[in-house]
C-alpha cells in the first residue's frame, strides 16, 4: 500500500476514509486465476522485449484465444468475466462491507 500512496499519503487517507484494493474476479491475486498463461511475463508486459505493434497483437490476441477455448473447455462462461460483471461485483462489495457509498478509483484493468 506504501508504494501505491506513499507512506504519509496513506496516513493522511485512513484518517477519514478506509482503503480497499480489489482484484477483479480471476485477475491479480484472486482465486482461481482466471487463465494462468495471462499472467506470464511475455504476455503481461510484451512492450519490453522489443517487439513490433503487430507481433505484440499477434502474442495477445494468441493468448486470448487460447485463454477463452480453455475456460469453454472446463465448461466455464467467459463473458462472466466481463467488465460489467466486475461492476457488480463491487456494488456488492460495497453492500456487504456495510458502506452507504464509497470513492471508487481505479488503477490498470481491474479498477
């Protein structure tokens, strides 16, 4: 948390308000991982082994696929892990923690 905010900023922030970090149904640290090859470091951060645009795409698009025939195969529904689901999932979130409303900011895809 000290690298997201900063230390003092951190301080200055729990004094009025608590912090949650949430990782989206099968991204980051959640459970289960939603496809594990979306975590490696090839396809996570392709810009840092100089390749072009459309061997970047190509890398993705590849793990995407290959991401979504598995979940199809264990007889999972990838549109369950859609950006309008994850939306729901922090409305409940809100309403299970008891918060009448909250300051939602997000940082990378999962926010």
């Amino acid at each position: 948390m000290d690298n997201f905010f900063g230390y003092f900023a951190k301080q200055k922030i729990l004094e009025h308000k608590d912090i949650l970090f949430l990782d989206p149904r099968g991204c980051g640290n959640s459970k289960p991982t939603l496809c594990e090859n979306l975590n490696d470091t090839e396809v996570a951060y392709p810009g840092i082994f100089g390749r072009t645009e459309a061997e970047i795409e190509a890398l993705l698009v590849k793990a995407v696929e290959e991401c979504c025939d598995s979940l199809v195969a264990a007889n999972i529904d990838p549109r369950a892990y859609s950006s309008v689901a994850v939306a729901h999932d922090i409305e409940l979130l809100r309403k299970e923690m008891g918060y009448r409303q909250w300051i939602v900011r997000g940082h990378f895809y999962g926010s």
